[in-house]
C-alpha cells in the first residue's frame, strides 16, 4: 500500500491485526488515518502515531465517515467488528449509496464459510448473482490491489436519479 500510496482509512486502534499494518504501513512512509470513537479513545485503545486520528461521537459516525474517506473496503481476518463494517458497506454498494469495491483477503481460506453462506443466498434467490459477484476475493494483496484497480461496479439495484445526475455520482465514486 506505502509504494502504490494507497492510504490506510481504518478504526484508529493500535492493538490487532490492524494495528500490525497501521505499523507497517508507516514504517515504509505510507499514510494511515484512524476513524475512533471518543468512547474508544477514552478506553486507551487508539493508535496515537497514526498519520490523522479523526475522533467521532458514535460507531455509526465511525462508520460514515470511514466510508467517505475511503475509496474502497478490504475485510482482513477478524471478529464481528469487521464482519459489520465490511457487510454494511458492501449492502451500501449493492444500493447504490457508493459505487467503490468491497474485497476480502482470504488468508489460508478464512472466508470460505462466508462465501459459502453468500453462494447459498445467490442461490436460494435471497442475494442477486451480480451482488454475490461483486466482491474481490483474494488470497494474494497484490493481486487484490490490481483487481481493486480494476473494478468495475454492477448495475445499481434502483435508480432514482436522472442520466446526467446518476454519471455525475458515478464519476464522484460515491
């Protein structure tokens, strides 16, 4: 990410799998830019070498906030914090609220159950194909940064906006 200049938009906290790339990233002259809520920050837990460390009120705020900042999302192995985050985001992509690609790193097969559980939703009609399809899946970073490069959003599920208006907000990646 340091030698591409993709900057690091993540939770702020200094522990975790998150902290170890925040680290990484800083140390090879990247850029990492936290997104914490105060009632985190009260608890000790953010990273204070970050890059910018932007303090919100609310783990919603959090979560928009990181969604603008960002220009994609890519889920890392973790908890139900990461699930949330990552599925939130990648609901907004299939709504049309942002048009920026959702990937995960699939280390050693750690989403193959979540995949699977997608796969069964494509195919009992309760998740369209192209939404299934939509998600960069790869074991590789760099072969997830080149596809994340690459991509190419699916048609939006509703459209609510005139042509013109609708090319506006797809050229503004939102």
């Amino acid at each position: 990410m340091a030698s591409r200049a993709i900057p690091l938009i993540f939770g702020g906290g200094r522990n975790g799998l998150m902290g170890v790339l925040a680290d990484a990233l800083l140390g090879h002259g990247g850029t990492a830019i936290g997104v914490m809520p105060r009632s985190l920050m009260d608890r000790e837990i953010a990273h204070l070498g970050l890059t910018q460390l932007h303090l919100v009120d609310s783990m919603h705020e959090r979560k928009l906030l990181m969604a603008e900042l960002s220009d994609g999302f890519v889920g890392l192995p973790g908890g139900a914090g990461t699930l949330d985050e990552f599925i939130e985001q990648w609901t907004w992509a299939q709504l049309g609220i942002h048009c920026k690609p959702c990937a995960l790193l699939n280390v050693n097969g750690y989403f193959d159950p979540l995949l699977a559980m997608i796969e069964r939703m494509a195919d009992e009609g309760f998740l369209r194909r192209a939404y299934a399809e939509m998600l960069v899946v790869e074991e590789d970073p760099g072969t997830l940064l080149d596809r994340l490069d690459a991509y190419r959003p699916p048609e939006r599920k509703w459209r609510f906006l005139d042509a013109a208006s609708e090319a506006a907000l797809a050229g503004s990646g939102r």
